[in-house]
C-alpha cells in the first residue's frame, strides 16, 4: 500500500518543482531583455508576481493567516 505524502512533504515537493521553472523563467527574460524586450518582461513579471501576491493575500485572509508575516526579506534577499 502507497501511502500518501504528509502535508510538509507535499510542500517540500511542490516547491521544488516550482524552483527549476522559476530559474527557467528569469533565464528566459534575460534573453529577452538582451534582445529588446524590456516592457514585455516588466509587464510579464508584474503580472506573476501580482497574480502571487494577490493569491497570497486572498487566501491568507480566507484563512485568517498571513503567510508573509514571518518572512524576512534579508533572509530572502541574501546571497546563498
């Protein structure tokens, strides 16, 4: 019997499979950029990012959490 991935797993997982596409797409807008581009990749990432952010905020405050309330952004932000 295959038993089910727990919650943190399916977490661990899922965020490890967005990372490679992550990378792919800044590559991708890089490229771009270098070949002019430069508005279709601002308006591109604005769009992710608010579509995430926005996500975030909607289902947080659904959920009476704020995801974001303990992240620091220098610990984001560092080198690694």
């Amino acid at each position: 019997m295959v038993q089910k991935p727990s919650p943190k797993e399916e977490l661990e997982t899922t965020i490890c499979q967005i990372i490679p596409l992550m990378r792919q797409a800044v590559d991708l807008s890089l490229a771009l950029r270098k070949e002019g581009e430069n508005s279709y990749v601002t308006e591109s990432w604005e769009e992710f990012l608010g579509e995430f952010l926005r996500y975030i905020k909607v289902r947080g405050t659904e959920q009476g959490e704020n995801l974001l309330k303990d992240i620091s952004m220098g610990k984001v932000l560092s080198p690694r």
